[in-house]
C-alpha cells in the first residue's frame, strides 16, 4: 500500500485527510497521464455516491481533468460495481469512484479503475502519490487541447439493463425488501427490482448527504431483519453507500452472511457443472463452519488475506469464478471485476427460484462457529507474532482444536495491533485459548504502554 492509497482507494475525512485539493491533483495526474502523454484525448467516467462531499470531489476531479486536456464522463450518483462496468464496456481509459463504501458521511474516498474496470495496480498508484507529493511536474492543457465535462447518466442506465438482463427467472409476486442504506443503490436498485416483476419495499431510500449508512444499511441490518418479519416478505437485500457488497435476511428475519452466499451460489454452480476448478475463493475471515460446510458437499477452497483486491487477484491468477468475503463483498468473475451488491442479490434470487427452496433452508447447511476475537496493542507486530514461544503457543491451540475450530493470530494492517482469534464448539472454549496466546504476548514484555 501506498502513502494515501490504501487496498480500497484513497479515503479519509473530507477535507481533513483526503481534500479538494488532492482530488484536483489526481485528476491532473489521471488526465496527463492517459492522454498528453500519448499524444490523446483521454476518456475518463466518474461516479459518486450520496455523500455531501461528493459533489466537491467530483467537480474537484474534473477541474484537473479538464486543466489536463481529458474530458470527464460524469455518472453521477451511481455505485462502484456501474463505474467498473461502463469503464470496461464503453473503452474509457480509466474509471474514478468518489465514495467511502461503509463510513459515515463525513469521510469519503477516491477509488481508480483501470481501464478493464478493475482496480488500479500499484505502480500507477504510486505515481499518482509522487504528483500529489510535487514530486513531478506534468503540463496543463490550452486552446483546443483543454478538456470538457460530458454528461453520462446513459451510462448508468445501460448497466440497469445490464443487471436485468442477468435474471433468468420473473420475479413476479416475490416480495423482496431492499435496505439502499441512503446510499449509490437508491438510484438503482428498486427499479433493477421492479422491472423484473418483484414486489419490491424500499427502506433507507432517502438520501439527504448526511445520512448515508446512518443506522442503515448492511452495517446496521437488524432493521432490515425487523422489516421483513413484520411486512412478511420471502427475502431481504442489504446494501452498503456504494453498493458493492450485500447481505441478506431470509424469510425468517434471519442474517445471510458473506460466507452463506459463497456455500449457496457455490454449490448451485457445483450442481449445474459450473465451478470451474472446483474452489470457492475466501479470506482467512471466513468462518470455520462454511468451511465445515463445504467439506461435507465437496467443494474445495482457496483463503487469502483480507480484502477484495486480494481475493479478486487469486481468482484472475488462477482461473475460479467465485469469491468473496464475510462482509458481503461477493466476486462473479464471469460477469463482474468487482465486488457488486446488486448482482449478487440477483444470483441469490436465481437460486431461492430455480431450486423452489426458501432462502432459510438453502442457508441452513453453514452453522457458525462461536468466535471470539481481541485485538491486542503491541510494540512492535512483527516481534510479537514472530517470537517463538507465541507461536509455540498457537500451535499448541491448533493441535487442541484439531478438526473442531481453528485459531488464526494476524497483524492489523492499519493499527499496532495483533488480532487474536479462536473458533471452537463454544464461547469458554474460544475465551480459553484466545486469552492463552495472548497471556504469552504479556508474558514476554511485548504489550505496548497505555
């Protein structure tokens, strides 16, 4: 990761962390970079989410894009999965989404595409960070080489139809709940819905700016969960501000995870001869009981490290064609390059139909296993979870768990922390090995100073 690029783009407080200014020097950098300097015009799409300050960077971006000589295809509100979409479909030479997924409305972020709607690769990354630094200089445009702002809502209608087209089942006199979170999904989702026949009760959909995943949403799903018993819907979508990724409640108000989703379209995709090389892709936050589940069907699985760059690039490597994490950020390789909430809802929809089946029995076969994880403060990650008696430790706790759970010991990415984890047949047991590994990261001097 990069100085102000993390795995999910640039994001931070609104002009605190990430401001105008750096916006306008992404555009600059972006528009140069593929355009001047290849003799072009370049085409760049950008999208937004609800937030207030979405606006600020979409004109922020646009003014260096213009100043570079590119023109700015502007989507307007619209979630990730569209941006990445339309970049790939329409030949743009990169695509920028302004969103800050799951915060609250006062951060936000600045996501780049390259141009086959994938994440943008590190290399390229790092040059956007010399520039923003000062660390280059690059030209501004004049006369006819500046750039123009082009309205492209066509844009985010044709991925609409995109998403319908997916269905191969009517969704006629379905009742399906959708939580938009007042997020990019309101603009979208009800009537991705409504055109294939559901029955369809909106919630959440009433974006102020300020209110983008404010008690709503996929973060915050007990209300989603309360609203489909009480209006006795047969199924529920959760979306998070952008839209790339989604849980579920079934009939019975009950919380599909991430980790159900994968068992549920894995093994339909096993069932139809369509799980190309057998494996479903997760992180090593899937919990141990999918993976329970799938030994019991058959289905293989890779783990990568947490997040959904990571777990999109084990799929493009080695060729598998599902993935995703707990969370809800679920890859189709066939038909998307990112995370997309409002596909997988389809695909699950696809499922619950085609098989006959309520969405609470085909998510049945995964029993969680109880968790307990503590993030331990430390003075040095690398020191602690290297040093020979802790990893003694765990693998003591491995061979007690045995086939039974798992113990999985991390270094935070983002804070001076170790995350110690224990997935066992119950609480006390999980407490009981957790507090053992940590008690030997004390023991040997490694807890940082409150």
């Amino acid at each position: 990761m990069g100085k102000y690029f993390g795995t999910d783009g640039f994001r931070g407080e609104a002009n605190t962390v990430l401001n105008y200014e750096h916006a306008i020097r992404i555009g600059r950098f972006l528009g140069w970079y593929y355009g001047a300097r290849e003799g072009k015009k370049a085409k760049i799409v950008i999208g937004k989410d609800t937030r207030r300050s979405s606006y600020m960077f979409e004109y922020a971006l646009c003014t260096g894009l213009m100043a570079s000589g590119a023109d700015a295809y502007i989507m307007h509100v619209t979630t990730t999965p569209s941006v990445a979409y339309i970049t790939r479909v329409d030949d743009f030479d990169c695509g920028i989404m302004i969103s800050a997924s799951h915060n609250p409305y006062y951060d936000n972020g600045i996501k780049l595409l390259n141009g086959n709607g994938e994440k943008m690769d590190e290399e390229t990354i790092l040059k956007v960070e010399d520039y923003i630094d000062g660390k280059m200089e690059i030209p501004v445009a004049s006369g006819h080489e500046i750039g123009r702002t082009v309205d492209y809502v066509s844009g985010r209608n044709r991925y609409i139809g995109y998403l319908i087209s997916m269905s191969k089942f009517s969704f006629k006199d379905k009742k399906v709940g959708l939580d938009v979170a007042n997020g990019a999904a309101w603009s979208i989702a009800k009537g991705v819905f409504d055109a294939l026949g559901a029955r369809t009760y909106v919630i959440n959909a009433e974006p102020d700016g300020y209110n983008i995943n404010t008690d709503c949403g996929s973060t915050h799903i007990e209300h989603l969960q309360k609203f489909v018993v009480d209006n006795k819907l047969d199924i529920g979508f959760a979306y998070d501000g952008d839209a790339d990724r989604c849980l579920c409640v079934d009939e019975k108000g009950n919380v599909v995870t991430g980790d159900h989703i994968l068992y549920i379209y894995g093994l339909y995709m096993k069932e139809r001869d369509k799980l190309l090389n057998n494996k479903v892709v997760t992180t090593v936050m899937s919990n141990f009981g999918l993976y329970k589940a799938f030994d019991k069907v058959g289905i293989e699985y890779e783990k990568t490290k947490v997040g959904d760059k990571y777990v999109y690039e084990n799929m493009v490597k080695n060729g598998h064609r599902i993935g995703g994490e707990q969370s809800g950020h679920i890859i189709f390789t066939k038909y998307a390059t990112t995370g997309d909430g409002i596909l997988t809802s389809l695909k699950l929809m696809e499922v619950m139909l085609a098989k006959g089946k309520p969405m609470s029995e085909l998510a049945a076969p995964v029993v969680f296993y109880p968790q307990v994880l503590k993030n331990v403060r430390v003075k040095s990650k690398p020191d602690a979870q290297n040093d020979p008696d802790v990893q003694l430790q765990v693998e003591k706790v491995g061979q007690a768990l045995g086939d039974e759970g798992r113990i999985l010991v991390r270094e935070s990415g983002t804070e001076p922390v170790i995350r110690v984890m224990v997935e066992a047949g119950s609480d006390e047991t999980c407490e009981k090995y957790v507090d053992s590994v940590i008690d030997v990261i004390e023991k040997k001097g490694y807890l940082a100073d409150d």
